[in-house]
C-alpha cells in the first residue's frame, strides 16, 4: 500500500468503517511506515481531545415539544386515504427539514452565547490587567461605599451596587470607569490580602448569563440578576472568589 492510499483511508479506518481486508492492508503498512504512523497517533490525539473536550447542548423540552407538535401536526394534514399507510416521502422530507432548521437555530444561539461571553471575557481580564498598572485601579479611592457609590452619578448610565463587604473579608477599595465591549462601565474594586478584585457592571441582555473561566491564570465569574449582569475578576484562588460571588449577590439581593 502507498502512502497516499493510507492516508486517504485513515479517518475511516479510525472510524472502524473499513472493510476487514482494507483494514489489515492499513494495519500492515502503519507498522512499516512512520510518517503513516505519526499521522494515525495526531489523528486518534485528535479525535480524543476534540471527545474530551466538545461542548454538547441538550435541546430543551421546549424545542423537543415542537418539533413533536409539527411532526404530528404533518401527519393529521395528510389526506384520510393516505394516512392509514406511512408517510409519503415529502412528508418525511419537509419533518427531516423542519427538525434541522430548529435544531441549527438553536445551536447558531448558542454558539454565538459563547462567542460572546469569550469575547466579553477576554476584555475583562484585559482590563483588569491595565488597572494592576501604577495608577489606573481606582479614579475615586475610599472604603467607605457612600463616597464610592455617589462618585458615578452623571458618570455612568446606571448607579453600580457597592455594598459593604469588609466583614466578609473583602474590603471595598474604589472604583473607577473603564470602557468595556462597547461600553462605560463602571468598576468596584475590592481586595483580599494582597489581591485585587474587579467587579464591572452593566443592564443585562438576553445573551448574557452565568458564566465562570480562567483566563491567562485570572479567575472569572459572571451572573446577571434583577436586569444587570456583573463580572468579578481576580487572581485570588477560585475557592475565595466564589465566595466573594456570594456575599455580593446576598448582600445586593433585590436592591
């Protein structure tokens, strides 16, 4: 066998979609050549990462019951002759087509959710990055949260939530505004120890949602309650900033 030949047929032999006779022709040459050789182990590294770590989306029950409805709903429109036997084939045609319109809408959805959120996170990080720079983390410095809350008055077109959290361990440093996807954000800032924390704010939209990751060894957690999404960012270990997470959102809840 060639080379070119072998290559050809690797995804299916890794697929185990070859025949037996195919199959033992690959076989035979990927023990002889290590370029074959070293093409199959990139493809089966491959196929493995991509299995580790693809993200899968089950369609809600919303989308399920649809599709249900307008299957049945094809089969009740057909002519009583034709009904008692299967379906014609435009029938089964037009359900196939209908089912992967919906399903391709729903995944254009979610992957653009993503995108976004990658998107959105990779500017945070960036920002929180440039305010670690000698002068850029606070325009207003103060732990007191009626000096910092007042400041953005006129500023920005929200009144950020600045609640108290020194009890908690994390006291309020400043805040100050910074320029976000698009947007004046302003910024709360609050540290632990010797670490800093930002927190941006924002009205929430439909494609904003609950998010956490890391990113270039920052930490990052998104949640959007009563209309605004927020975004907290640190290099404090993920154990501490979920816990910051939490006395933010009780200490803010319906306020």
């Amino acid at each position: 066998m060639r080379c070119d030949n072998c290559r050809e047929g690797l995804d299916a032999y890794i697929d185990d979609e070859l025949p037996a006779d195919e199959r033992r022709e690959i076989d035979a040459h990927l023990s002889d050549c290590a370029r074959c050789g070293d093409d199959h182990t990139t493809l089966m590294d491959t196929r493995r990462l991509l299995r580790k770590h693809m993200v899968r989306y089950q369609a809600p029950d919303v989308l399920r019951a649809r599709v249900r409805a307008a299957v049945l709903q094809l089969g009740t429109d057909t002519a009583p002759a034709r009904r008692a036997s299967r379906w014609s084939w435009p029938s089964w045609v037009a359900a196939g087509l209908l089912i992967a319109a919906t399903s391709s809408a729903l995944t254009a959805t979610l992957l653009h959710r993503r995108d976004t959120s990658d998107v959105v996170a990779g500017e945070v990080v960036a920002s929180h990055i440039r305010s670690l720079m000698p002068g850029h983390l606070t325009d207003v410095v103060s732990t007191d949260q009626h000096n910092v809350k007042p400041w953005f008055n006129g500023r920005v077109d929200l009144s950020p939530a600045v609640p108290d959290l020194s009890a908690q361990g994390f006291p309020l440093q400043g805040g100050r505004l910074d320029y976000v996807h698009g947007r004046a954000v302003p910024v709360v800032v609050y540290g632990r120890r010797q670490h800093v924390i930002n927190v941006y704010e924002w009205p929430a939209t439909e494609s904003d949602r609950d998010w956490h990751a890391t990113r270039n060894g920052y930490h990052l957690i998104a949640w959007t309650r009563d209309g605004r999404t927020h975004w907290a960012v640190s290099d404090l270990n993920d154990a501490e900033l979920r816990e910051f997470v939490r006395a933010f959102s009780d200490a803010t809840a319906g306020k």
